[in-house]
C-alpha cells in the first residue's frame, strides 16, 4: 500500500514499524524529501520511496529536545527565575 500524504516541511511522520521522523526539507523539483529522526539522524527520501511508502502523519513528540543532545537544562529558556513586578519601582514615584 502506499501514502497519498503529501510531505510538509516540519510535520512530523512515521511509517510502519520505522522510527517517527520530521520533514526538514522538500525539493519537489529534484525529487528528494529530508528527514530527521528524533536522535538527530538526517536522510535523504526519494519522492518516489515516499509515495511508495506507507507514512501517516503523527504528532511531534514532546520533547523536542532529541536531536540536540549537547544541550542542558538551562538551554530550554523555561528554568530561569520568575520576576515580581511587584519589586519594580513606579516611575511616576520618581516625579516631585
């Protein structure tokens, strides 16, 4: 069987018993399609292989983080200190 599922850049897919993947990149010109596994892995499809294939499109999975494996904790810009706008000082208190 194959897919009638178009390829777009940034979805994510996957095909029976294959590891889910995201589209990086589609040159319907020169035929090819790249994706990226989860683990970082870049391939390049033939459109061919893709439409022969049997792909269904999948939700990403949540921790985007799998292909970027050299980053920390503090990369993922959601650990930094909350601020208390209630320790700001008012401009208008400066004013006499």
């Amino acid at each position: 069987m194959s897919t009638q599922v178009e390829p777009e850049v940034g979805s994510w897919y996957q095909g029976p018993g294959e590891t889910p993947f995201e589209v990086v990149a589609y040159d319907e010109r020169a035929g090819v399609v790249d994706i990226q596994y989860f683990d970082g892995d870049i391939e390049e499809m033939d459109l061919e292989v893709w439409y022969d294939s049997e792909i269904t499109p999948r939700e990403p999975p949540e921790d985007w983080s799998g292909p970027f494996d050299d980053l920390e904790r503090d990369d993922f810009g959601d650990t930094e200190t909350p601020v208390h706008h209630d320790d700001w000082n008012n401009p208008i208190d400066t004013l006499e």
